[in-house]
C-alpha cells in the first residue's frame, strides 16, 4: 500500500468514526473535487441520517449559501467569514463557542448524580413534535348534543381511536418515542430531526387520505377530523415523572407553543429543526421571522413544511379548513 492510500485510508476511518464534522468552507475547499464531490456528500448523509453534526466554518468570502450545506448552522456567528473580522481572535472564540453548545446538545452534558451517586438526569438533544385534533372539545360537545351520554362513546370508537391509532403506528414507524397523551394531544420525542419532519408529513397525509367524518358535523366544525402539528429542536433533561420517562427544558415549551400556531392539516417547525433537517425531496418551506411566541422572550423564525405542491397559510388558523393546493 502506498503512503497516500494509508492517508486516505484513515481519513475514512476517522471520517466514519466522528460525531462532529468540521466543513471549512472557502473557494479552495468548493473547487476542491475531493473535498466538495466526495468528504462533503458523505458528511451530509452522515448529517441527515442522523450520524453526526455537520458545522460549517466559513473561512474565506465565497458562495457557500448556494452549496448543499447552505442550509446549515454556519460559524463564526451568521455565517461571517474568518478573514472578515477585525479581530481574527474574537472570530474563532466564536467558532469555539459554536462547536462547544453543538457538543453539548449531541452528547449531552454529563449526567446529574444523586448523593449515593445513582443516576438522575442527563441533558439530550431531541426533536420535540407536538399535534392534537383542531376542535376536538366543540366535536366531543356536538356528539354528547346529538346523543346524549352516548356521545361520549360515540367520541371515542369514531374520533379518537382512530387518531390514536394512526398516531401510535406512524411515530413508531419514524422512530420516534411518545412521552406522554393528554386528551387527543400527543407529545413525541425523535431522536432526528429528519425523521420527525418526515413522521408529521406522514400523519397529515394519512389524515388527509382517510378523511375520518365527524360523527356529529357542525357548522363551525371541520369537514373531517384534522390535526395540527408543532417541531422544535434543542437540549432537554431526561427525568422521570410518576416513574415515567419524561423530559424538561423550554425547548419543549416552544415546541408546544408553536404547535398552538397551526391550523388543521398544518406543520410548524422551529428554525432549529429546519436547520437539522437539511434537503428532503418534494418538500419546501415558507419561512416567517420575527414570530412571538407566549412566554419565550425572544422572537422566533418558524417555517411551515409544505409537501405535495401545497400553498402557504398564516401561522395562525384562519377561516375556513385545509390548506388550498396549487393548481399549477
């Protein structure tokens, strides 16, 4: 074996062992055939799989916003070239900092430990989904008018078996993991981002095909039972909660509230996720900034998954149900 095929031997073996990717980023490494064609692909499928984190660092001014890693979380802070900064020290103290909170998120601080030193909590990066049927209260209501204490029944053989049902397979399905349900709200945790948003793509086009009647129709209700989901993406501290697994953070609030921002057959996800999700075939988003969300301090970039050549709709429910199709 040659020198140079030892060399690239273990760049792969390294390669495939890494749990952070570093993609220093200028014209050399773009015109590189090697680096571009070759390492870059690979790091991106390792990245959307789920493998590993892929960060790039911008180096050098160039037109890396149009590459396939565009879409990801860019060092030093939005995406500011190195050779850019008047002070090149601050610029890597930044892309220090960066790759630190990246670390912590994917493998998680060390874990918090009792005075008999037993294992209580370890903080985990997750994607959070929330989802819940649109009017399930004013649906449950017209079936228990219609039939009386029966409707209650009548709510839970027709309406909410089925949901639960559609749910549980397709969460499982996606890998993900349900926390806990309260009513028809579900709370699911995934271990990717990727396959989060494929899971809530799944569940609304599986609602929309079934097209489940309501068993008591209103004028202000659905045509159908409907769905609304919320994602985000960020650090959480495992625990237990009345012996069950659970997790605590703000991030899960934020999931929560920008689930509460969607219409029936909508998805919402978080900058973050988006971020984490990189290139999914047949799918784009319409991105809204600036969005306040109840309780979190800060404004928020939130994105709406569109699939199936669907058009976008406000954050908030509006008149009327579904989301219209592009004819074109």
């Amino acid at each position: 074996m040659c020198w140079k095929e030892e060399w690239a031997g273990k760049i792969d073996e390294n390669f495939k062992a890494a749990d952070i990717i570093l993609l220093l980023v200028s014209a050399d490494f773009i015109a590189s055939d090697y680096c571009y064609d070759i390492e870059m692909q690979a790091a991106l499928e390792r990245h959307a799989a789920g493998e590993a984190r892929v960060i790039p660092v911008i180096l050098r001014e160039t037109d890396w916003q149009q590459a396939p890693f565009g879409k990801l979380q860019a060092l030093p802070k939005d995406g500011r070239p190195i050779t850019s900064w008047p002070n090149r020290d601050k610029s890597w103290k930044d892309v220090a900092a960066g790759i630190r909170r990246v670390i912590e998120d994917w493998r998680g601080t060390a874990p918090h430990q009792d005075s008999l030193g037993s294992k209580v909590s370890e903080r985990v990066i997750r994607t959070f989904m929330f989802t819940d049927i649109v009017k399930s209260t004013d649906i449950r209501d017209g079936c228990i008018r219609q039939h009386g204490e029966e409707g209650n029944q009548l709510y839970d053989d027709e309406v909410l078996l089925p949901h639960d049902e559609i749910l549980n397979r397709l969460v499982q399905q996606f890998g993900g993991e349900v926390v806990t349900t309260h009513g028809d709200s579900y709370f699911v945790n995934f271990r990717y981002a990727r396959k989060a948003v494929e899971c809530a793509i799944a569940v609304q086009r599986e609602f929309i095909s079934k097209q489940i009647p309501i068993p008591a129709p209103g004028e202000n209700l659905p045509p159908y039972v409907q769905v609304r989901i919320g994602l985000h993406t960020g650090g959480a501290t495992e625990l237990l909660r009345a012996t069950k697994p659970n997790y605590s953070d703000h991030t899960i609030n934020i999931a929560a509230r920008i689930e509460g921002l969607a219409g029936g057959e909508q998805v919402l996800a978080s900058d973050d996720t988006i971020r984490d999700v990189g290139e999914l075939a047949g799918v784009t988003t319409h991105e809204t900034q600036g969005v306040e969300l109840k309780g979190v301090t800060k404004r928020w970039t939130v994105h709406e998954v569109l699939w199936d050549r669907r058009t976008p709709r406000s954050l908030f429910p509006m008149p009327g149900w579904g989301i219209p199709v592009n004819p074109q």
